[in-house]
C-alpha cells in the first residue's frame, strides 16, 4: 500500500471507523459539557483539531528525538507539550473571540488533561511524522464530527417529549449511545482492500 492510500486509510479510520468519541469512547467530559449549543460545539471542535494537530506533530518529534531511550517519560512530555499548546489557544480566544472564551469555560482548560488527545499522541509512537501528523488532523475532525452531530441531537431532543425521567443528562446519554451505535457501521469499512 503506496504512502497515499495508507494516510487516506488513517483519515477515514479515524474519522468513521475509530472514531474517537464513538468507537474509543475518549473525551467524553467536553462532549457532553459543551454539545449543548451548535457554536460552542463548533468552537471547542477547532480548538481540539488544532490542539490535536500540533501536539501530535510536536510530541512525534519529542519522542523521537529527545525521548530516546527515555520512554517512560512519555506521558508526562506528552502532557507538557498539550497544556502549553491549550495555553496558546487560551490566550488566543481571551483575546480575539472572548465571546466564545467564556462559552467554553472550564472545558477549555480540561483540553489539556482531555485524555482523546493523549490518546492520539501516545498511538502516534511508532509510526511516521505524516501519518502522526494525519492522525492528529483526522482525530481531531471525527472528534468534531461528534460533537457537531450530537450538539445537533441535544438541540432537537430540547423540544422532544419524552418521560419526566428521562429528561435532560439521561437521554443525551442515550442519544450519544444511538449515534454511538449508528458509527459502529463504519467497523466493516475496507479501504483499498
């Protein structure tokens, strides 16, 4: 398989097939806390494609070049390098769109410790700077797919009638295991073979 068809296999895989939220189940906490309005998901969605981009690039180069031989210090450089990506994107929204700074909250912050890019940085190891880099971009997409899809959901399930128990947290949860569940057939999804 040419070096093409193996970084469009990584996209739709992690768009689709392993999708981070839906088939990894990574990264539940911003899911739920900020799918509940369109622009908020839309956000924090860019926030996490960048976040997961560059960090996946950055720890690559980390891990291969300064971590050698030192791989038990992964996980705490990996983490080093998020929190100071998730700071430059802080200081970047507070400044330039504070509208949606504030709309993000506490889950903005959270994308440092927010174990879906992690994630995607440790499954980085091994494998080649383009497709770390893919992996990160593509992640970062089906994470916003996600959360895009399901902050559409929660807008609708706001004017659907359903048991007084079931409302609010309680049937987002269900929703998100029917979307969940709608994305586990992409599972038999071959590309280019």
């Amino acid at each position: 398989m040419n070096t093409l068809t193996s970084l469009l296999s990584i996209s739709l895989g992690m768009i689709l097939v392993e999708n981070i939220i839906f088939s990894q189940c990574l990264g539940i906490c911003p899911f739920m806390g900020v799918s509940k309005k369109m622009d908020t998901a839309i956000g924090m969605g860019l926030a996490v494609i960048f976040v997961m981009t560059v960090a996946s690039a950055v720890t690559w180069l980390v891990n291969e070049y300064l971590l050698a031989g030192l791989q038990y210090m992964q996980t705490v450089a990996f983490i080093l390098v998020i929190a100071a990506l998730v700071q430059l994107i802080e200081m970047f929204l507070q400044k330039m769109v504070p509208a949606l700074y504030s709309a993000l909250g506490i889950y903005l912050p959270l994308i440092t410790t927010n174990c879906a890019v992690l994630g995607v940085a440790l499954n980085n190891v091994g494998s080649t700077f383009a497709e770390a880099v893919v992996r990160g971009l593509t992640g970062g997409v089906g994470f916003t797919v996600a959360i895009v899809l399901f902050a559409a959901v929660r807008g609708r399930l706001e004017f659907a009638e359903c048991p007084r128990c079931f409302e609010g947290f309680p049937i987002a949860l269900i929703s998100a295991g029917l979307i969940a569940l709608a994305f586990m057939g992409f599972q038999g999804l071959s590309v280019f073979g």
